[in-house]
C-alpha cells in the first residue's frame, strides 16, 4: 500500500498503469485532482487505491462510462474491491425491467373503485411498488414507482377477468413472498457459501482481484439457473393443482349451478324448465 505522496512517474511504477492512461483517467473524471506544490502534481495513497480499482474494473471488461457510473457511488476512501463487491450487489445485477410510474387512481382504475388505506399498506409491503410522492400528497394522487410493469400488467388482465383488486393483491402478496424465499434459498445455498469458500481459500483481509471476477461470473451464472428453475417447474405444478382441485371444484359448481335451475348460460330458448322435457 501507497501512503506517501508520490508522483505520477512513481504512481505508474507503484501500480504497473502507464502516466498516460493515468492522466486520462483523472481528465475523465475517475480520479480526483492531484495536489499541488508549486508546478509539481503529486497523489496520494486514496489515488493509488483508487487506480487499482479502476485497473481492476477494466480488467473485467467495464468501459470508462460504465467504471465512472458505479464509481460515482463509491466514497473516495472506499477504493477496495470489498466495497467495489457491495455496491455491485446495491446496483443489482437481477434488474431486467425499467421502472414505470403511475398514480394510485392509474393503478386501480380496471377495477372501477378505489383502493383502501389497507390496499395501498398491502401494495407498499409487497416491495415492487414504491411510494415515490411527497409527504402529505392526497392518497389517490400519490405516485407510485413500479418496478415490474409485467407483474402490473397481469393484475390488469386478471381484473378483465373480473377478479376482484382485493384478490389479485393477494395472489400478488403470495406469489412475491415464494418469490423471495426461492431467491434466499438460492442466495444462501449458492452466492454466501460460495464466497466463504472463496474467503477460506485467501489470507488477504479483502477480496483480491481474482475473486471479485469470481463473484461476477457466478452472479451472472446464477440469474438464468434461478429464473430457469421457475420457469420449468412451475407450469407443471400449476398443471398439477389444477389436475387434483380446480377440475373437480369446477365440476362441482357446474353440478350445483344446475341443480338449482340456474344455468350459467341461461334456460334452453323454447324450453319450458318447469315441466320435464
């Protein structure tokens, strides 16, 4: 580690990156200023952490756009690959929709009413509506950030089925909750134990450069294994479920829709139900 003040003749040996790409990187923005005494340019350790990082980041393929977005998150005195690690898992590798906003009355309007005070409270703790309106904003114009319009738009097609709002925001509270067991069990069971495993095999207190690409590709690995493993089994199941009750639940209503004179499709034209056929 670098802890003097240091030139960049004496940055690029330290760091093995040639003075020219150094000074492209600060004029980029990726680096802080130098100090200066007098005419002489001179950084410190912070800049030598920090042109490792970036040394890293273009190593893994990262452009200088992409390097100076996540960068602009990073606190200057957080130039190691552990926070690197952190704010990779805060940016999200798993976000495969642009957010959509709508007001609360745009949320409910296939439905024709209004959502309840308890409706909004169950639509906030599902996690993938964002309340996004200042404090004290009127409950049905507050604004909303959505953060799977597909999900959204399914509700919206389950209302042309007429299902009630208080429904679909159960089968959605239901389905999100499986949702985020399945993905802490993934969690658990691939990305913690394959780190610690990582952590045993190194002597370093942080994560060396060689890891940080390991933890990329595995995460990168592990989003079409985990959607995968949903998309196959649960169309079976579904089929399952619907094999063992909804068949039998349907027939049953059928039966008792009959045996009451009540048709779903109305009485025969030309029949008399009163008397037998």
């Amino acid at each position: 580690m670098v802890h003097t003040l240091l030139s960049v003749t004496a940055l690029s040996k330290a760091t093995g990156v040639g003075v020219r790409n150094i000074r492209a990187w600060q004029t980029a923005g990726l680096l802080p200023p130098p100090s200066l005494q007098g005419r002489r340019a001179l950084y410190s350790s912070l800049h030598a952490q920090r042109v490792e990082l970036i040394k890293e980041l273009r190593g893994l393929g990262f452009g200088l756009d992409a390097i100076g977005a996540m960068l602009a998150e990073v606190p200057m005195t957080a130039n190691t690959t552990q926070s690197l690690v952190t704010q990779m898992f805060s940016q999200g590798f798993f976000q495969v929709e642009k957010p959509e906003y709508r007001t609360l009355e745009q949320l409910a309007s296939h439905w024709g009413e209004r959502a309840t005070p308890e409706q909004v409270a169950q639509l906030i703790r599902n996690g993938l509506y964002r309340q996004v309106s200042p404090p004290g904003t009127p409950l049905n114009e507050a604004v909303f950030e959505v953060l799977s319009p597909s999900l959204w738009s399914i509700g919206k097609q389950l209302a042309d089925l007429r299902m009630p709002m208080s429904t679909v925001l159960g089968l959605q509270e239901r389905l999100i909750e499986q949702c985020r067991s399945l993905a802490k069990m993934y969690v658990d069971q691939f990305v913690v134990s394959m780190v610690q495993q990582i952590r045993r095999e190194t002597d370093s207190p942080e994560l060396p450069p060689s890891v940080l690409r390991g933890i990329h590709q595995l995460i990168e690995r592990l989003r079409p294994i985990a959607i995968g493993s949903v998309s196959a089994a649960f169309p079976v199941v579904l089929q399952q479920e619907f094999d063992r009750d909804a068949l039998d639940l349907i027939m049953q209503q059928l039966a008792q829709a009959f045996s009451d004179g009540n048709s779903p499709e109305g009485p025969t034209p030309g029949t008399d139900r009163s008397e037998p056929v």
